[in-house]
C-alpha cells in the first residue's frame, strides 16, 4: 500500500465550504506508513520566516509539502525560502502554494500544520486542523480571547492532537533553571512576582488606501469587524526580507499588544515556575494607558497585579527590567532572554538588559536539587524538534494546549484588568468574572460571519 492509499483509509470526504472533516489518529503520526512527518505552514511573514519555518526545516525526518498565505506575495517568498533551503540539501519538495488555509487543511496526506499567522488568526485554524486531524504548532499567544481559548484547548483534547505553543522560552537553559529551583523551594515560599513587559508606541497612519492584488484583505480580517484598509493596520508590502513589526500587533483590533504578545512568554515561566499550568489568577487589580490619535490603540503604560489561590501576588509592570523575578524568604531569583532576541525587531524595555540568570546571592543557583525533588519537563535545543519528537511518540509536549490556554488566559485577564480600572474577581474553575456581568462580557468578542473560533467549532463538532 502506498502512503496516500494509507492515507485515505478512514478519511471521509472533504464537506461544503473547503473544510476539512475528522481523519482519525490511527492514520497519522506514529503509525503512520511512512516515517517522515509531511507538515504544511500556514503564514509566511516576519515569526514564520525568522523562526517557525527554520525551526521546522532544522528537524529531523520531516517535509514541508504545503504553504498558504492570504498575500500571494507572502506566499511566494515562503515557496522560494523553503525550495532554496531543500535546494542546499541537493533535494527538492513539490511543494504546493495556497491562498485559503483551508484548501491546505483538506489534504489528506499533510499530517501536521505550523500556524504563524496573526493574533487574531490563531484559534480558528487551530480548531479547524485538530477536527481535520493534524497535530498542532502555534505561535503564541493562543487566542484573542477567553472564550476562544477555552474552544481551541478542547478541540486539541477532544481530537487527541499533538500541540505545541511557540512558547520558545521552555526550551532555554536559564529558564529551566529558574523555574526548576523556585518550584523546589530554593529561594523559600515566594512572596511575590514581578514580571517587566514593555508597552507599545503611538502612531500609525491612518488615511484609507487602496487594497493591493495580492493580499485577500476581506479575509485577513477575519473574524474581526469590516474596515477599511491601511498599511500600517496590516503589515509592510514593500518589507520583501519580512523584517519589520506589523502594525496589527498595536491595533486591539486584531490583538491586546505587549501584555499577550511577551506577557505569553514570561506569565508562562510564572506558571511553571508555580505549578499553576491549569489555574489562574483569583484576583486582579491594574490600570493602562491607551494610545489614541492614530491607528495604534493597544497598551503604552501598564500596571496590573494579579493574585493566585495562595495568596501570592506578581505584579506586571512596564517600569520593571524585561524578565520574571521571583522573591522568596530566602531571596530572589531573576531569570530572562539577557541581550539576547528571538528577531531583530524584539522591542526592548527601559535601561540595560540585566543577567539572563542572577539571584541575591549566586549561591541560590547553584548545587543539585537532590532526591525527590520535583523535575520539570526538559528538552533543550531547537523548540520545534519538542513537537516533532512529540508527534512521533504522541507524548504530551513541552507547552500542551491547556498550558498554553491558561497562560494566554493570564494576560487577557490583565488586560481586561488594565481596561476596567478596578479590582475583579476570577473563578479559574469556571472561568468567569464572579458578580460581575460587565468584566464577563469581555471574554469574547462578536465574530463577523462566516468566520470564528465559535462558529468553526460548533460547525465541525456537530459534524465529528
């Protein structure tokens, strides 16, 4: 039997609308025919070609065979990044283009998808390729909103789908590390958190322009409300080396700005640091500043605290350096990137990048933890080869779909805190504002037809 022919056993035909239906697991991953994992990328801009494609192309048995991209051009220079990269291999791929993710997700023989694409267009393709049974790369954060976030981790779950959120920090020593010795008591019972993000500037141009050929604009809103096109509120058409900041990620429109574009990072190493990976915060309490005058409306200033079970409190302030430091009885510990950045647009916080690892007192860092001691998933090196091992095995990866839901859950209670201006109540268990009818309409937002993680679900669930 051929591998396509093996493909198809137990795969019904694609429904109405291009989307996809259940293959079921058997088919896939591990007992798949051929051992080389057929992956398809959907997106093609600064994250995909910096780091999720590369990450992908640096594993080991596995293909790209398919690309889509809503802007044709993006498209093209993903195809020539990927033909070039197998060209320097001395092999070739027949790799196939697409402008509609969902013609990419109809194809049987692709057996897991890498999602890059913007904020806003995260939990839907998520959802649809779990129900299409492929496994799951995503860039994080995880959802736009709660509510989003929420459906997405239970059509990973419900599917049986291997996930891995682009949480890249798991896979650094100095974070391992840190978290390792705080859960371990190294520093005493914590007191306390801080965690510095930055905030984003104002501006953006605002005069409507027309919408270029090549980019399917109608589309790339998504779920989010009809308006009229401008470069700065989508990405740069003539940024061919895909370098440059988008402008989506300073429009709440499409995202909430730095408290989920690096709060993802960093509330995440609080999380496992803490042992709070399906938990979340009881209390919050924050205020922001919102740009207005330009295009740009998310974030500039910000102080948010957020309150665990446990009493311990991790404030979330731009004024902190960039990082996590965790304060004990018996001292702190900080932990970040250093200077290091994961692209060359990264921003960066006030003052000089401090240790990637530093304590009160170095001793703190050193020595074994000894017998018995709580060890935390390791895996070192390139972050993608986590998935692709995982994929292989059908392990629960490094950052699993709940994991990342609840730290992206994290932020976006610190952003509802930060818009609300006073102190709310969380029931993580539930998920919901208690008493509070007006925080709780926050945790979703309307989604224009047809699109939406909601409406994708549904669909596909009554479908399953």
């Amino acid at each position: 039997m051929t591998r396509r022919q093996a493909m198809k056993v137990g795969a019904t035909s694609v429904l109405a609308a291009g989307f996809p239906t259940i293959i079921p697991a058997r088919v896939l991953g591990q007992e798949a025919p051929s051992k080389t994992i057929q992956v398809g990328q959907i997106g093609f801009g600064r994250i995909g070609k910096s780091m999720d494609v590369p990450g992908v192309l640096a594993c080991k048995g596995v293909r790209y065979v398919a690309l889509a991209d809503l802007d044709t051009q993006r498209m093209a220079l993903g195809k020539q990044f990927i033909d070039a990269e197998y060209a320097k291999r001395k092999t070739s791929v027949d790799l196939k283009t697409y402008q509609d993710y969902r013609e990419l997700l109809a194809r049987t023989d692709v057996d897991a998808v890498a999602i890059s694409t913007p904020d806003h267009w995260h939990s839907q393709p998520a959802v649809e390729a779990a129900f299409a049974g492929k496994d799951v790369y995503m860039q994080k954060p995880a959802s736009l909103t709660i509510t989003e976030g929420r459906l997405f981790s239970d059509a990973i779950r419900r599917n049986g789908r291997v996930f891995l959120l682009g949480s890249q920090q798991r896979s650094s020593e100095q974070f391992h590390r840190a978290c390792e010795l705080v859960r371990n008591g190294r520093i005493g019972k914590v007191r306390s958190i801080e965690i510095g993000l930055p905030g984003d500037p104002a501006g953006g141009r605002t005069e409507e322009m027309p919408v270029p050929s090549n980019l399917n604009y109608e589309m790339w809103l998504g779920s989010t409300p009809q308006v009229f096109y401008t470069e700065d509120r989508v990405h740069k058409q003539d940024d061919a080396k895909l370098a440059s900041r988008p402008g989506w990620l300073r429009c709440e429109q499409f995202g909430a700005g730095m408290i989920t574009g690096w709060g993802s990072h960093h509330l995440d190493i609080a999380h496992w640091a803490m042992g709070w990976e399906a938990t979340g915060p009881v209390a919050i309490e924050g205020k922001g500043q919102f740009h207005t005058g330009g295009l740009w409306d998310v974030h500039g200033e910000y102080d948010v605290t957020l309150t665990y079970a446990d009493g311990t409190p991790m404030r979330v302030w731009d004024k902190y350096p960039n990082g996590v430091r965790f304060i004990g009885e018996k001292g702190w510990i900080f932990v970040s990137r250093g200077a290091a950045k994961m692209t060359a647009s990264d921003p960066t916080s006030p003052g000089k990048p401090l240790k990637a690892l530093d304590a009160s007192d170095p001793a703190l860092l050193e020595g074994d933890l000894g017998e018995g001691a709580v060890r935390l998933y390791k895996h070192r090196g390139n972050h993608h080869q986590n998935w692709i091992d995982c994929i292989r095995t059908r392990a629960e990866t490094l950052v699993p779909a709940e994991t990342a839901h609840r730290s992206c859950s994290a932020c976006l209670l610190a952003h509802i805190g930060m818009k609300l201006g006073r102190k709310l109540a969380w029931d993580p268990a539930a998920e919901r504002f208690v008493g509070d009818d007006a925080a709780n309409a926050l945790l979703a937002r309307e989604e224009r037809a047809p699109y939406g993680t909601r409406r994708a679900f549904e669909r596909l669930s009554k479908r399953a």
